[in-house]
C-alpha cells in the first residue's frame, strides 16, 4: 500500500477537462471525471469524498450535488467565465470556493459575436443552405438584400470584458457605438467614443445590438417581446452571452412579423434543446455554443480551472474567486 497514493486529493470533473488543465491536476491529485454525456445521477455516485471539482456551463451546482461531495469539499472551478449554473449561495453558506476563467476567453468569445454580426447582417446562412441545396441559380440583384454595417449604430449591453472587445472590434466600422452597463466605463468612453445610455433608448437607436451581460435574476429575460418591438425593423439581435437573457418564442415571433431584421445566437434558454420556432425562423444565423471555442481559450480556460484547484487545495488564494 502506498501510502503517497493514498494522500493524493480527489478531484471530480464532472464532465471532461482539456489535456492543458488535465496534466497539472494529475501530477498531484486522483482525478475523476464523469465524461461528456455523465447523467445527474452518475454526478452524485461519483462526487463523495472529493476536495475539489471541476464544473462547466452544462453541469448544475447546487445543494444536491454538494451534499453528496460531502463537507470535505473546497472549491468548485468552473470551467467557464459565467457561473449562473453554480448556485453561490449554497457555496458560501458551506464556505466552498467558486473560481471562475475570465479574461482568456474574452478575444474568442468577441470575435464570435463580431462573426454572428456580419452572419446575421448579411443572412449567410439562409444564402449558404440555398446554394448547397442548389437552388442557386444565378447573380439576382434583388436576392439576400441585409445590412451594411459601416457607419452602423452599434448597442453594446454589458460594457464588461467581452463586450468593451467587442465595441473594440466594430470601431472601424461603428458610426456610433452605444453602451449599457451597471456603472459607467470612462475608458471605452475616451478610448472608443462610447456613449452610455439606458437599454430604453439603446434598443431604439442601434442597428446593432449585442448582448454581454452574465445571465442572473436582473437578467433574465431581459429581451422580451416589448424589447423586440422597441428595436428598429432592419436591426440585428445578437447573443453570445447567456441564453436566459432572451425569449425565444418572442425572437422567433418578432422575426417572422418583421419587427426586427436579424438575429444570432450562440445561446439557448435549455441547452442543448434549440426551440423549433427558432429553427424554423427567417434571418437567424445559429450556432452550437461555441463562443470560447478556439484552441488559445480552452487550453487557457483549462489552465486556469486546475490552477484555481491546487491554489485552494494549496492553501492559497485561488486567482480567479467568485465567491
Ligand atoms: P464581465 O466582464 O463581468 O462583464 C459583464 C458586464 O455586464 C459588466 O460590464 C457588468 O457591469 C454588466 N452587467 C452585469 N449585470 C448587469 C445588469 N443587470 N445590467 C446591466 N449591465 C450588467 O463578464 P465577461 O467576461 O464580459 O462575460 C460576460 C458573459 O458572457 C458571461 O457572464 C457569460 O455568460 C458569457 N459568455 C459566453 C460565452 C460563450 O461561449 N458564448 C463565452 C464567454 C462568456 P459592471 O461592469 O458595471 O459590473
């Protein structure tokens, strides 16, 4: 028996960790991961008696799944920048540590709501299913007809990390970019001309709209069907944030009548469930959940969850604390 073995930690990865986080958990704990398809139920079989876990957007955090870990456990890693799937509350009443991957993802994620833009603006993917089906037949000057985007007003909502890279990334293009956030941001203020205004008037005025804010109880639903309606006809709706912050039964209905004149989504309300009236809407570009997904943000994202593991179980102060 020995006796190094049995002093090394238990780590549960609820689902799977990228080999750049992998390698370094594995050199000083016993880590167990549940895979990409775990049920809830295997969650629970596997979780007691681990120090440490490592979750993701998919997996749900809350008093259930830490009870069964049991009062041994310290810190939950999210393996994600937002953590609306991990209930903190019921961490900080068991004193566990939630750490979150800021910042590593910021570019991916921007560049992705940056893609989404001219996707949507110029119906690219409606324009790409007709030319495999091929019902291309021709040069038509009248077909596919969307939205130029310089000289464009462009709607940040959430002036965070992501959504000051993604007001970066339109300048060149942007007229006007305006911004919504909690507090003000002098420097994207000074440095990219951004005028903060309330959602009210920032829904009324953009051509744009890009959402950045965390999905939370203030959040939630934050477009609706009144919001739609305020957006102007040709606007476009984008989301790489969270899908909570948008009804998706409203979006589909506001495409299909025309009140606004695009949308693109890289997030549903019920991952990985995408509602049939958004399949079946007009001028909707959609993807799978892949804002952070380039190689430079996984690996990062990967890094730095298994670095905020062994700070904790180090006794140190973990990088990236949420609570
Ligand atoms: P962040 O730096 O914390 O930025 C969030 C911004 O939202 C902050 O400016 C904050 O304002 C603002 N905000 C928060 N609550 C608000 C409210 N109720 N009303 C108005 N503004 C509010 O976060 P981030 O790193 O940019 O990430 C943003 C979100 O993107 C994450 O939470 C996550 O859900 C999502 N995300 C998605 C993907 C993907 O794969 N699609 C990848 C990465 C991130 P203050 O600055 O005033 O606090």
């Amino acid at each position: 028996m020995s006796g190094a073995a049995e002093a090394r930690p238990k780590v549960l990865v609820a689902r799977m960790l990228l080999p750049a986080g992998m390698e370094l958990l594995a050199e000083r704990c016993e880590v167990v991961e549940g895979g990409l398809d775990v049920s809830s139920e295997r969650l629970l079989e596997l979780a007691p008696g681990a120090v440490a876990m490592v979750a993701d957007p998919t997996v749900a955090v809350g008093g259930e799944l830490l009870d069964a870990t049991g009062p041994q456990l310290q810190v939950v890693a999210n393996f994600a920048v937002g953590h609306d799937n991990v209930d903190l509350d019921a961490c900080r009443r068991r004193g566990i540590a939630v750490t979150n991957t800021p910042d590593v993802l910021t570019n991916a994620t921007a560049e992705l709501a940056l893609a989404l833009t001219v996707a949507a603006a110029r119906r690219m993917s409606e324009a790409e299913a007709s030319l495999r089906a091929g019902r291309w037949v021709g040069w038509d000057p009248g077909a596919g007809l969307g939205l130029e985007l310089s000289g464009a007003t462009f709607g940040v909502v959430g002036m965070g990390r992501i959504g000051r890279r993604y007001a970066e990334l339109v300048t060149p293009l942007a007229g006007e970019t305006l911004y919504v956030s909690r507090t003000p941001k002098p420097e994207a203020e000074r440095d990219l001309s951004a005028v903060r205004v309330e959602l009210a008037e920032l829904l009324g005025r953009a051509d744009v709209v890009s959402l950045h804010v965390p999905a939370n109880p203030e959040t939630t639903g934050l477009i609706g069907s009144a919001e739609l309606r305020a957006m102007r006809t040709h606007a476009v709706l984008v989301n790489t944030a969270r899908g909570a912050l948008v009804d998706s039964a409203a979006l589909a209905r506001a495409l299909q009548e025309g009140e606004i004149g695009a949308a693109g989504l890289d997030v549903y309300e019920t991952e990985p469930d995408v509602p049939t009236e958004l399949l079946q809407a007009p001028r909707c570009v959609l993807l799978p959940h892949i804002g952070s997904a380039t190689t430079t943000a996984r690996d990062g994202m990967a890094r730095m969850a298994a670095e905020n593991v062994l700070a904790v179980l180090g006794g140190s102060e973990p990088p990236n604390r949420v609570v």
